[in-house]
C-alpha cells in the first residue's frame, strides 16, 4: 500500500461529495444528509486508496467488498460510485428517493445499483452481514485455492464497511463481532464513524460506553482517530486516517478490525454541523447556500460539478483495471494448474447442481421405509449429509441446536480457528463446513445472508421454530434480496411437548407465511422431506425457503412413496383421492397430513367421498398455473377442512365459504406433546367431525 498524499483535487472532490449529498437530499425533499456531508472524506479516502474495485466491471471476482451500514446514509455511497465511474450519472443523484425506476434509492438495494453488495437500512445487520462475508471469503478460498497463501490467491479479497453509533447500539453487531473475533477473520476492517448524534440527540443519553474496550474484549484490534483537533477545531486528516488504516493492515493481520473516527455530523454546514435535525431532515435552503458558499460553489445553483476533480476522482477506475489485469493473469496461472478446482469453481458460478445430486438423493430415498416413524428433522439431517457428500459447496450449522436440529454434517472438520477445538468438536480448521454460531440466531441469519452474497457457496442454518422469531429481521432482508438462504425450523408445533408454551409455535407458520418472497415448506414426512431439498436446489428463484420440521416422528406413508416426487414441487398435490368428484377435500401439511388420511378412511366407511391434498408450500402452489390448481381444489366442491396445528389464518383463502380449520388459536400447553395435540383438537376425530359440519353448511 503506497502512502497517500492528499492533493488540492482530492480536496475539492470531497467538497463536491458533500455539496451533492446536501443538494440531492434538498431536491428529494427528506433524507439523511447530515452523516454523507460528514461521511464524504471516510468514504473518498476508503474507494481511492483502500477498496479494490474495478468500476468497469462492479461483479468482477477478485474485488474487495463494502457494505455501508448505515443505509441511511446511503448518498455516502453513491456519490462515490458516480465519483468512480460504475455507471451512476448525475441524473441519478437528482432522482434520489425517486418512484420505481430510481437507481439511487432511499436505502441501497441489492440487485438495484452496480456496485452495491448488499441491501441495508436495518441498523447492525450490514455489520453482521459483512462478517459473512469475510466467512464466505475464507470458505470459498479453501474449496479452491486452500494451499495458497491467502495473499497470493486469487480468491482472497477484503471486506471493509462503515458503521455509524445506530449499528452499534443494536445488539446484533455484538452477537456477530465476538463470532467475527473467533474466527479471526483479518481481511474485515469496519470504520465506525462517531458523530454522537441520533435522531432524539446525543447519543450520550444511551451510549455511554466505552465501545472500543468492548471490541477489544471480543478481540478485535481497535483504533481511533479524530477529526476533531484538540483545540476544537476540525480538520478532516485523511492522510492521517490513511496511516491509521495502513497501520491496523500491518498491525493485525489475523483480527477483524474497528477504527473509530470521531466526527461532526453534516461538518461545516452552517447552523446545522453537531445538530440532531441534520441527521434526518433536509438541512434547509439556508443551509445548503451557507454550505456551498464555504466551500466555494454558488449558493444559487443545484448540483455543480467540478470537473476537474471529477476526472482526478474517475481515475480510480484507470487503477482498477490495473489491479484487474494482474488479478487475470494470476487467475489463468490458478486455472492452468488446476483444472478440476477450475471447474468445480465453473459450475459454483453458474449455479449449477453437481453430478449425482439427484441420484444421491433418490439412493437415500430407497432406504425409507414405508410405516416407520421418522422425525421430519431427522429426515431433514439424512437429507443434508446425503447432499453435502456430493455437494462440496454445502455448509452450515445450527444457533447451538445441531444435535436438536440434525445439523451436523458427519466427519466435517468445524469452521474455525484450531485453537477453537473442543472434547465435543475435536476437528477444528478454517476451512471446515460445519457452522457453529453458539446462541445467536439473528447473527446466524445475517452472516449466513452475508455468505450468499459474498461468494458462491450454499449455506444453512438451524434453531428451532419458535425461535426464528428472533432470526426474523435478517429473513424479511434475505427475501427482500432474493437471495437463497435456507432455514432448517424444527419442533415446530405444540407436540414439542414438555418444554412447554415458550417453546410451542402456533403463529409463526402464518406469520412467515406472511412476509412476501420467503417459501415456507412444511412436509409431511421423509419422502416430502427429501422432495422438498431436491426441489429448494433446483428451483429457478432464489428465494429464501424454511424447512419446517418436527421434533415427533411420523409415519412414512405409502401414498407420499409414490407421489412425492411430482407432487411436492407442485406446492399441493392430491395424496388420496376418490371416485368421481369427491364430496370434501382435506387439506393438511406437516405432521397433520397423516390425521387427514386417516379421516378419509373413516368418511369413506360412512359414504363420504373425502380428498386429502398435502400442501408442503403454498408459496409453491401458488407458482403454478390455473388449470393445475382447479385440479387439485375444484371450486365446485365446497366443503373443505384445513388441518394444520397452528393458526388458522393463512387457510381461508382456499377453505372459502363454507370451510372449517382445525387449528390451534391459542398458545400452547404444558405436558405430553402427543396429548397438547389431543386437547387442542389436532386429531382425525375433529377432522372428521369438521368435514361433516362443512358438508351440512354446503347442503344446506
């Protein structure tokens, strides 16, 4: 890294970033002006000097990636990149916050802007996030390139981000930085920018602490610098802050880092430097004129450019083809030398399943047994070991349930440092693919997004149902960025039993159900469980998806043998049907469905004519077209049961007018998990009894 000397440019450039961040927020009509006013020298000083990136190509491999973690502040970014030259124009920062076609939006949004790695706004998860990242890094870089040192590799790069008092104070940027200290994830540097501001004032009313002794308590390297001069002045140092990067680079070559930059929030804006108002509100007219006459722009006109800054700022772009080209020619060097990790990297990038995949699964497949009783998380974990030997790209682990979810892949050396091994986890290297991510489920959400995004390998994640209420945030963002991250919910309903209410779901199925562009899949046993995971990787979306599985065993049933495997995909499919149009159709999913099957039989001995439908997906059979849904819910026939042991609210849209839930709508019960489901009513006698109540409101 060669020393960095300030120029007159530089200096204009980043008075041009703060204009343009004050006029587009002005010209948007509300914003965050204030920290990308004050965040402009941080930000300049990181993408000329620090990140690597080739602005001509914003996917090319070898890049270094940024994740600004304060969304908020999301002009810090994008000024930037219009700076660098991916592609953002002027015109963009006019139509900041603008309708459906802006490519500068409030928050940055993954998929939306070249050059913006992730989406965020929800405070702490971008730093979580990131630490993914660098786990992604380091994984990726083992499945191809393990031998090389990770400087030499081509498939080594650096993940810095920049995180605000907001992403401090939400507890999931702690949950994550103790992982991140763990697994002594060096090429992770984040710049903590301390204004001391929020939007109800000093942040000395909740922040009270001593941030950097925490990070250091975790075992991260911390330092500090400060814009802010001893006798009160201000001078924006980025030579200084230069050399106080360099120096963490050199000085901690095995542990993340924080650098923490003491700043004035929306600096040197008139009236507004150090005020609350600046964070989240348009500075003024005032304001910005008093701005842009300090820093020698005109205070009547919107949106200057100086050029020639700009062009000194673009030639970034002239570097990043540089390091590009040097990145290629050790690119070909690796291919050449190995032509099997060569194509195993071919097919991660292109998304493509291994050779054996579907064999593999259907070789498990043969050994199910019709009858027999399977927990659908033990299905589950045979699933996974089954794929994970064919599939190198497969890894993952549990928020400390592996044993409870069957998460664990067998004679997998544990992701971590080896000092890390434990009696119970003897195995312990930085390539290994078992995840372990001790009780932090959020954290395991966002470092598993992180993962996603940060290379080409296929992650997972296990915690029990109930608690993917406190993953939830880091879900909604997955689903929000189409990314394919997986869920492995188990115990998921009142027959976990003895643990009691706290741990019995009854809401989360709707409540997931619920949140756009997740695929919730609850199957009926181990040939809809493994029917399920074939379809989640072969699926052409890249939706997240959650296995919800059960803790009790069920019956492998002999019609799921030989429907599952067309069925399942297809979200709904008929499982037991009748001659001619059937009087009532029973629909089930999960451990239910065995309860539907079982109050056909007895309807049938009573001349009733009942379909049972097992519906693993809605979101899947939503998918398909209307001639197969008429197939399988005739609208002709009226009188419907869902049985699903849980609320019943997701159900009314397909029992219509004259259908009847058995549901639980209350929490759960201590005791027996086999008698909770009793005395909630989940059993075929209700099932029956319901379809005889829809069958007489139809009739009558």
């Amino acid at each position: 890294m060669t020393e960095f000397k300030e120029t007159e440019l530089d200096e204009r450039a980043i008075k041009m970033a703060k204009v343009l961040s004050a006029d587009a927020v002005e010209n948007a009509g509300s914003g965050h002006p204030g920290s990308p006013v004050s965040l402009a020298p941080i930000a300049y000083t990181l993408y000329q000097h620090f990140i690597k990136h080739d602005p001509n190509d914003p996917n090319w491999e070898g890049r270094d990636r940024f994740i600004l973690s304060g969304g908020h502040a999301s002009l810090t970014q994008y000024v930037q990149l219009y700076f660098s030259g991916y592609g953002l124009t002027l015109d963009d920062l006019k139509h900041f916050r603008g309708g459906a076609d802006t490519r500068t939006p409030g928050h940055p949004e993954y998929g939306l802007t070249p050059g913006i790695e992730m989406t965020t706004g929800p405070l702490g998860q971008g730093f979580a996030s990131a630490i993914g990242f660098a786990y992604g890094e380091r994984f990726q870089r083992g499945l191809l390139d393990p031998e090389t040192p990770k400087e030499e590799s081509p498939f080594y790069h650096k993940i810095w981000a920049i995180c605000g008092e907001g992403d401090i104070e939400e507890g999931i940027s702690g949950e994550a930085a103790a992982l991140a200290a763990n697994q002594k994830l060096g090429n992770l540097t984040v710049i903590f920018d301390a204004n001391r501001i929020q939007i109800e004032g000093d942040t000395n009313l909740v922040l009270a602490e001593d941030v950097l002794k925490r990070f250091q308590a975790y075992g991260w390297y911390t330092d500090e610098f400060s814009f802010i001069q001893p006798d009160g002045s201000y001078k924006e140092d980025i030579e200084g802050l230069a050399d106080v990067i360099a120096k963490a680079e050199a000085a901690a070559p095995d542990q993340p880092k924080l650098i923490k930059v003491h700043s004035l929030i929306a600096w040197p804006t008139p009236g507004k430097t150090n005020d609350p108002s600046s964070h989240g509100s348009k500075l003024g007219a005032e304001a910005v004129a008093g701005l842009k006459k300090l820093l020698g722009y005109d205070p009547e006109k919107s949106f200057q450019v100086d050029e020639e800054a700009l062009a000194h700022a673009r030639k970034v772009a002239e570097r990043g083809l540089a390091a590009h080209a040097a990145w290629d020619e050790k690119y070909e060097a690796w291919r050449a030398a190995n032509p099997d990790k060569a194509a195993l990297y071919d097919r991660l990038k292109a998304g493509e399943l291994p050779e054996g995949f579907d064999k593999a699964l259907d070789d498990l497949e043969a050994t199910f047994e019709v009858g027999k009783n399977v927990a659908t998380r033990g299905a589950s974990g045979s699933v996974l070991n089954a794929i994970a030997a064919v599939m190198p790209e497969l890894w993952g682990g549990s928020a400390d349930l592996g044993g409870s979810n069957k998460t664990d892949l067998k004679g997998a050396a544990t992701f971590a440092p080896e000092e890390c091994a434990t009696k119970q986890w003897p195995v312990c290297n930085e390539f290994g693919r078992q995840l372990h991510f001790g009780v932090r489920e959020f954290a395991m959400g966002c470092i598993t997004n992180g993962i996603l995004l940060g290379s080409h390998t296929r992650p997972f994640g296990g915690t029990f149902f109930m608690f993917s209420d406190y993953e939830r945030s880091a879900v909604r963002l997955a689903a929000l960025m189409e990314i394919p991250n997986l869920y492995v919910w188990t115990h998921d309903s009142v027959a976990v039993g003895e643990d009691g209410p706290t741990h019995q779901p009854v809401e989360h199925l709707a409540s997931f159900r619920a949140l756009p562009q997740l695929e919730v899949v609850r199957p009926a046993d181990a040939f809809e469980t493994a029917e399920a995971y074939r379809y989640f990787f072969e699926k052409k979306n890249t939706l997240p998806t959650a296995m919800v599985l059960s803790r009790q065993g069920l019956p492998v049933l002999a019609e799921t043998a030989a429907k599952a495997k067309d069925g399942v995909k297809k979200g709904a499919y008929v499982l037991v049907d009748t001659e001619g149009t059937p009087d009532v159709i029973l629909m089930a999913t999960g451990s239910e469905v065995q309860l539907a099957v079982k109050a056909a039989a007895t309807l049938a001995e009573e001349g009733i004519k009942a379909r049972v439908v097992s519906m693993p997906s809605f979101e899947w059979f939503e998918e398909q077209d209307a001639e197969y849904k008429e197939a399988v819910l005739p609208a002709a026939v009226k009188a419907r049961v869902s049985v699903e042991a849980g609320i019943a609210m997701p159900w009314y849209k397909y029992l219509g007018s004259y259908g009847k839930p058995v549901s639980i709508e209350q929490f759960g019960l201590q005791g027996d998990g086999a008698q909770n489901l009793i005395d909630l009513g989940i059993t075929a006698e209700h099932v029956v009894e319901a379809a005889k109540a829809s069958l007489a409101e139809v009739q009558a």
